[in-house]
C-alpha cells in the first residue's frame, strides 16, 4: 500500500502537507504567520488560509485552551 501525498496536501502553491503543518503545531508553532515562514503555506492564492487556521484550532481545543 502506498501513501498518496495529494490527499495530504493543504497548501497546493507550496506543496505544504497536513502532515508538515501538523508536525511544527506539535513542535509549539502557534499561528498562521510562522507556519507560513516556514512551508510557504497561506503566501499564494490564499485559498489555503482556512485550512491552516482549522489545523491549529483543533490542536487549541485538544490542548483545552
Ligand atoms: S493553496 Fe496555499 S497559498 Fe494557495
């Protein structure tokens, strides 16, 4: 079985996975602006902005923020 990387991609300018964004949340990375420094994403078509603002509230409401 091999794992098809597309269905994990948010960002499709930068080519940034769920995965990615999900491994800086859990390393402490807190918000939009770091996350898009550092994989490119949210800094094309913006289209991915939600995505990437769902991906760190989920990690908020788990931590009980
Ligand atoms: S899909 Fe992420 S900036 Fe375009």
């Amino acid at each position: 079985m091999s794992l098809d990387r597309s269905k994990d991609i948010v960002c499709h300018c930068s080519g940034t996975t769920k995965t990615a964004i999900k491994g800086l949340i859990d390393d402490g990375v807190d918000n939009v602006d770091e996350i898009s420094r550092l994989t490119g994403a949210c800094s094309g078509c913006g289209a991915c902005d939600v995505l990437v603002l769902e991906l760190l509230a989920g990690n908020i409401a788990s931590r009980g923020d």
